[in-house]
C-alpha cells in the first residue's frame, strides 16, 4: 500500500460530476439527469470554484507551509521564489456518472484541468463508469488521456438483481464494458452489492464468481443500506443482515489473490487505489463541484449539492454551504476511525507524534476493551481483525 506522504509533496483532487443517466432508488448522492445546457453550465461553474478557490491566495499546503500560488505555463505553481510546486499525485473523477458526459465535454473538462494543474510522473487518475454509458470512444479518450484506473458501477451480473436496484444497464453491457477496459490495459476495479431482498447464498457466489473471472486487480463490496429520502426508503423493503455474504467475500477474493486492504476493498498486491487510501490515512484533499467535499489543514468543507445553487454560488465566490475545523482530541478520534477502516489500522507512535499522547492513549484505551478476536491491540499498532471488519460499525462508533 502506497498512499501519498508528506515527502510526496503533491496534491490529492476529487472532481464530482453530478449527472446520471437515471437516478437509482438506493442513491442517496448527489446526481441528476442533465438538462439542456447543464453540462456547459457544469464546466463553467467548475472553472469558476477552480479560479476562487485556488489560484493567487493564500492556501495551505497540506503539511502546514503557506504559500502563494498563481497560474503558470505549466499549471497552478507558487510565486517566483517559493521553490514549490503542487504537483496532483491522484485525481478521482466520480459522481454521478461520469461516463454520461458527452466526448464534446470530456475534452473540455480535460481542457480545464490541464490547464488548471500539472501532475506528478507517475500520477494515479481514475474515473468512475456505468456500463450503460461507457462507449469505446470514452475508453479511447481516457487512454489517450493520462486516466490510469476505471472503477466500473457494476452492482450485479444478474438482470433480476440489476432491474431491482433501478439500474439502467444489464449483465450482458456489465461483461461488455469491464472487457474493454481490460483490453485497453487501464487497471479494472469492480464495484458489487451485497445484502439485496429474496439474495440467496448462490446468488453472491456467483456474482463473485463472475467478477473474478474477468481478472481484474481490484474489487470493492458493498452492502445495500436504506439511506434516508431514497425511494428505497419509501418502499422499505426488508433486507438480509449481510454478515453472511461478507465473511464469503474475504475468503473468496483472497483466495484468488485479491488482499483486503480496507473495509470495502480487495486488490492484488501494488494495485490499491492510493486516492482512497489518502482518505484512510486522514491525508488532505480538494474537493471540486457540487457536493464535492475537501479536507485542507483540519477544516473540512463541502459544496452545495444541486447544480444550480452551486452554480450560482460560484459567480459570488466560493459555493461551500458548510465548514467545519477539526482540532484536538475530536481531530484525532476521526483519524482514528478513518485509520481503523484500513488492515494497517493505527500505528501509536506515528498517531501521537501528530495527535498527541493524551488523544492517542485514550482512543488506544476504548478499542482495549474489545474481545482480541474483533480488534488486535499490540505494542505498536491496532488494527481490526477480519471479524473485527463484519463488526466494524461497533467499534467505529464506541471511537467516534
């Protein structure tokens, strides 16, 4: 596993595309089909957030250096005479469905973040894709591009499933469009739900299955939750506990070599998602368009959800509509939860280095009152054990 350090020295980005081709009952995020003109008004409200909050201000540099920076030939770079320049070490284009977005307007995102940034050598950027909407040109387009990972909506490989997730793809474009990216050499993530009504035992098996027969070096497993406000919630429908199909899940996919290196996550050895693991890490991030959240020098903010409050707020500044700072021993309980999400968990000394002894002893102290076999307390770290993860929402809420 290798997420960004402070030696890096580089910046994480998130950009959020929030338009779908249809919205999903269980999608609590923020999306919409596009109207006419929305994704001009997108790419221009984007361009704007970018021009307000970045360049020519004063922003932190995620380790604690102030600096000053200004647009350049090259991309965002500091003042003459600061000796520093943000490199971007992983972009993540989600949403949404970015793959919805048409080849005119790809090539004008593409054209704003050239401009706006430059990136390291060996930068990680993935894009999120449905296979109802990815098209060979896409693929064409992010090959040609610097795009090194597609993380693929997938859900399902069964039709009965899919049809009742709301997706707007079937099992045969799921085959279809994980095999062109394998063909085109991007590095494949798959993304399966778990936890659905009436799901037998063989269902999961199978989708599994099928998942791994592709070959792809990375899998991520998710369980169907009833987010407040969904038509999901409004059906109600009376869903497996899921422990089941989890514990399935760790001993498959490691079985076919795939490691769990987070709770959701499953990748052969060196093929992590570093983005997501600078989550993990408590790492700093820029979160750009609505809804996108980012996390610079203990504050927190996020964006307004609805394209056209974005857009507007964008014309008068920035288009945050909440802020918040982490400091103390509420900071460090975050990292905490967020480091517990990881199979490395908690290393004590590097947390007290930059939490403090007192916040580090007392979090060390809850997750000692758990049984050996949920959380491993040893000398120098504690991490959560393969149970520990089917449990994890105990103890993430005795931490936070």
């Amino acid at each position: 596993m290798c997420p960004p350090t402070k030696n890096d020295k580089g910046l994480s980005l998130y950009i959020h595309v929030p338009f779908c081709a249809a919205k999903c009952p269980y999608c609590a995020f923020a999306s919409a089909r596009a109207r006419a003109g929305d994704e001009v008004l997108y790419l221009e409200s984007l361009e704007r957030e970018i021009t307000s909050r970045l360049p020519n201000k004063f922003f932190f540099h995620p380790w604690g250096e102030r600096k000053i920076y200004e647009r350049g030939s090259g991309g965002l770079v500091p003042r003459r005479g600061l000796g520093w320049s943000p490199k971007v070490l992983t972009l993540y284009i989600g949403g949404g469905t970015p793959s919805v977005l048409s080849l005119v307007s790809w090539n004008a995102l593409i054209r704003i973040i050239e401009r706006e940034f430059s990136f390291s050598e060996n930068a990680e950027v993935t894009v999120e894709a449905n296979p109802g909407s990815l098209t060979r040109e896409h693929i064409k387009l992010w090959r040609d591009w610097r795009v090194t990972r597609i993380s693929v909506g997938v859900q399902s490989f069964d039709d009965r499933r899919l049809k009742f997730l709301g997706r707007v793809h079937d099992a045969a474009q799921s085959r279809v469009a994980v095999a062109l990216c394998m063909d085109a050499a991007f590095s494949v993530s798959l993304d399966l739900m778990f936890g659905l009504p009436e799901e037998t035992p063989r269902d999961w098996m199978t989708d599994l299955k099928t998942a791994l027969s592709f070959g792809t070096n990375h899998i991520s497993v998710y369980q169907l939750t009833i987010e407040e406000g969904t038509p999901l919630a409004r059906q109600n429908p009376s869903l497996p506990e899921g422990y089941a199909q989890y514990r399935y899940a760790q001993w498959r996919l490691a079985r076919a070599g795939l490691e769990q290196y987070e709770v959701a996550s499953f990748a052969q050895p060196g093929q992590e998602c570093r983005h997501n693991l600078n989550y993990w890490a408590d790492g700093e991030y820029i979160g750009l368009g609505p809804s996108a959240c980012g996390y610079i020098n203990g504050t927190r903010w996020m964006n307004a959800p609805r394209l056209d409050d974005y857009a507007a707020m964008t014309l008068r500044g920035l288009p945050a509509i909440s802020e918040e700072r982490l400091e103390g021993e509420r900071a460090a309980r975050q990292a905490a939860v967020l480091a517990l999400r990881t199979t490395k968990g908690i290393t004590w000394k590097n947390f007290a280095n930059q939490y403090g002894v007192p916040a580090a002893n007392a979090i060390r102290r809850d997750l000692e009152r758990f049984p050996r076999d949920i959380v491993a307390n040893g000398a120098e770290a504690s991490r959560l054990t393969p149970k520990g993860f089917r449990l994890g929402n105990a103890v993430w809420s005795e931490i936070i």
